[in-house]
C-alpha cells in the first residue's frame, strides 16, 4: 500500500503527537502517489515529508525534489542518493522503536481503527525485523518514519512558546497544522473525498 500517515505536533517537551490524517491505497502508481504526498503537505502548511527511499519510495522522493522541488522532504544528507531515509538495518529500528516508546507512553495518540489493527500484529521478528505477521503493515511504516524525524535533530530550528505550544523561529507554521489560508487555485475537495 501507498500511505501517508499526518501527525500534528501538540507539544515539543515533552512530544504530544496526535494523528490527524491518513491516507491508504494499494491501486496508485508512484508518481501519482507522489502528487498526493506533495498536495497533503502544502494542505498542512509545508508539513515535512518523511519518505522511505527504498524500492518504489525512490520514484517518490525523486518526484517530490526535482518535479515538484518540494523543500519539505527531509533527506538524510545532500547528496542526490541521500534523498529521502533509507530503512536499513541500523535506521528501522531506531524509527521502530521510537515508535513504540511515543505509543506506550502516551506521546502519540493513534485515532485510525486500521493503524490500531495492525499494530495488534505487529511483531519483533529478531534480527532488526519488526513486521505483521497476518498483515500488511504499510500504515505502521509510514508512522514510525513520520516518528523518525524526532531522532533526526530536524526540529532544531523550532522552539516552545510561554505557554508549551508548538512554534517556528521562521515565523511559519509548524509541520501537520491545517492551514486557514483559502486559495481559489487550488481545489481541496479530492482530499476529503471518501
């Protein structure tokens, strides 16, 4: 499946993480799907995108840099075979287990029955294997590498207001925080669409 998984950052410290959106399809080619990731990011405000480069996420990432030079994907480094973050067997189960840590202590809130599902299957395989045994678990990948960017010092640039709310020293919104900004050029209905 192709998925997006949108978390809202509530509080930065301690982390509050709600999920606000998710976005699951087994029939989109990649450069489609990359159109909808590029379209959900500029719908909450420049959210940072975080794409798995493996496999097809490589057609991904490469859509979103150079088609839509969309600055919100976050790269591992700066060079072009950096793009996105590779799931590796030092990288999963860092994202992984951060993952596990946001859930079990309350930091993430998990609103979508399916997400929910498939981490009742959820299994450590050993090894650095973490999967669904009866399952896929495409919607779990999606939310540790949305987790994997608290393990990455990206945030560095955001600070906490007086009263623990989330804030950009830029003066722009943070990542996962619906926009108010109404724009006729741009039609939103294919996003709420059942």
């Amino acid at each position: 499946y192709s998925v997006i998984q949108v978390l809202k950052i509530e509080l930065l410290n301690p982390v509050k993480l709600k999920q606000v959106a998710v976005y699951e399809c087994n029939t989109i080619n990649p450069y489609s799907f990359a159109e909808v990731v590029n379209k959900v990011c500029l719908y909450y405000n420049k959210a940072y995108i975080m794409v798995e480069n493996n496999a097809e996420g490589a057609v991904i990432v490469s859509q979103l840099w150079w088609e839509y030079e969309n600055e919100s994907l976050v790269n591992e480094g700066n060079k072009i075979a950096k793009l996105g973050v590779r799931a590796t067997k030092k990288t999963k189960p860092i994202a992984v287990l951060l993952m596990k840590k946001f859930i079990e202590d309350g930091s993430l809130k998990i609103n979508d029955y399916n997400t929910i599902t498939q981490l009742t299957d959820f299994q450590d395989l050993g090894n650095a294997k973490f999967a669904c045994k009866n399952m896929h678990d495409d919607l779990l990948a999606a939310l540790w590498w949305a987790c994997y960017i608290f393990a990455m010092n990206i945030l560095d640039e955001y600070s906490l207001q007086k009263d623990n709310t989330f804030s950009s020293e830029n003066d722009e919104d943070g990542w996962g925080i619906l926009s108010d900004i109404e724009s006729e050029e741009i039609d939103w209905d294919w996003l709420t669409r059942l």
